[in-house]
C-alpha cells in the first residue's frame, strides 16, 4: 500500500503491530532506484526545467529525478529541447493503480518535442528517450 504526502509516494516501512505516529519513520522511494528526490512545491502557474545528457541512441532519462510525482488535476504543457540533427522524444505516464500507462507521447523527427495534457489527479513521470543522437536537453513543465 503506497501513501501520498507531499510530491512523492512514500511507501510505509512492514509492521508487525501498530507503532505511535510520532515514532514511526517513513522513507521517500524512487520509481526506477528504491530512492527518491522530493521535487519543489509548484504553484498553479509554476515552471519547472530540468536540464541534463542522453549519452546515445537507445538512452532513456526519468523525470523528475527517477521518481514519480504526485499531480494534481489540471493542464500541463511539457517542452523538450535538445541539440539539432538528434531525434528525442517525450512520454508521460501515469500510474493507473496496477501499473504504469503511457498518456501522450511527443514522437516527431527531432529533438524538440511538446505535449499538452489535461489530466486527474494522480502519479505522474517523463521520459526522455534517445531514437538517433546524443547531448544535453532541457525539459520544462509548466501547469496552465
């Protein structure tokens, strides 16, 4: 059984019995390593840019931080930009409560790429994908 409290799932620790909540100690988890980076609190008309490297085709990043993230119902517009002559692209997933669905995916001929999704409520990840190229990209994700 996952809990949601702030950005990511923290997934409660086995328990034999009940301890006090003031003695029970939780750990963030990350989707892809067992750990995870709390990512910043946004705001309605937050954006937030992570920039980092795709080492060569077949290479593939987790945003944010390879976690997930706890969203909330609304639009986002998500904007790839990587390095000319390369070919990224971006996909958003969604956990649907038994696994993760792939929700729209930016799959053109270069290395910029853009989805706009209205969404519910509910634990969210980008992946960046290398299909030809290598080099830095920024992703910025922005709630309308």
């Amino acid at each position: 059984m996952f809990v949601s409290t702030g950005r990511l799932i923290r997934r409660p620790r086995a328990r034999t019995s009940a301890p006090s909540r003031s003695r029970q100690k939780r750990t963030w988890y990350g989707r892809s390593e067992g750990r995870g980076v709390q990512p910043a609190a946004s705001t309605a008309t937050a954006t937030r840019a992570s920039e980092t490297t795709l080492t060569g085709t077949g290479d593939a990043n987790i945003h944010p931080n390879s976690a997930y993230w706890s969203a909330p119902a609304g639009t986002r517009y998500d904007c790839l930009t990587g390095p000319s002559n390369n070919d990224f692209d971006l996909a958003l997933y969604r956990w649907s409560g038994l696994s993760w669905s792939r929700m729209p995916v930016s799959q053109g001929t270069t290395s910029t790429e853009n989805i706009t999704y209205a969404g519910t409520a509910g634990y969210y990840y980008w992946r960046v994908y290398s299909y030809s190229g290598s080099g830095a990209y920024t992703l910025k994700i922005k709630r309308l």
